[in-house]
C-alpha cells in the first residue's frame, strides 16, 4: 500500500510540472505545425470547398514554409507562423468565411 500511495504522490508532484511546461509553451508563443494547421483544414471536408487533402496541405504546407524561411524576411516569417496559428485555432465557419490569409505570405 505505501508502493501506490508514494506513486500517487510522485504523480501529484509532477501535475506542476506538466502544467508549468505547458504554460511556458503557450506564452512563449510556440507555432503551430503544418501538421496542426492541416488537420485543422482537412477535418472541414468539403465546407472549404476544392482545398488538398491532409497530405497534400502537408506537403503544400512545407514548400512553402522552405520558401519562406529561403527568403529570410522575418516579416514574412511572422506573417507565415501567424498564419499556421489562425489556421490551427479557428472553425471550419472561419476558413470558410477566408480568416486567416496573410497577404504577405502569398503576395511573392
């Protein structure tokens, strides 16, 4: 019995942990990934109208991310990682109502 109560114990220690890490991680303003934002766009199905599948956005996703970080311009970097995140925390309603496209990122 005291094996399981001290394993509760430990479990209960490392809660603040886990939250504190995770905390850290939103305020530090981590982007989301191609694969967040494309899971995102692709569970909306048809709603977005003729947009790729998940693997194609993923695909579609990293090309550009290349081009983006090629051109160097923190600008348009921002503006592509500002993005990613609109794309990951919004609804289907939205996309579909065209929130989240950067100009910047597209307009090269």
């Amino acid at each position: 019995m005291r094996e399981s109560r001290g394993r509760r114990l430990r479990a209960h220690a490392q809660l603040p942990l886990t939250v504190l890490a995770l905390l850290l991680t939103a305020l530090l303003g981590c982007s989301p990934t191609c694969a967040d934002a494309c899971a995102v766009v692709a569970s909306c199905g048809e709603s977005l109208g003729d947009f790729p599948n998940e693997a194609e956005c993923n695909e579609a996703c990293a090309s550009q991310r290349a081009t983006v970080d090629e051109n160097g311009d923190t600008g348009v970097q921002g503006a592509f990682d500002r993005e990613l995140r609109c794309l990951a925390e919004s609804t289907c309603d939205d996309l579909a109502a065209g929130a989240c496209y950067e100009e910047q990122v597209w307009s090269y």
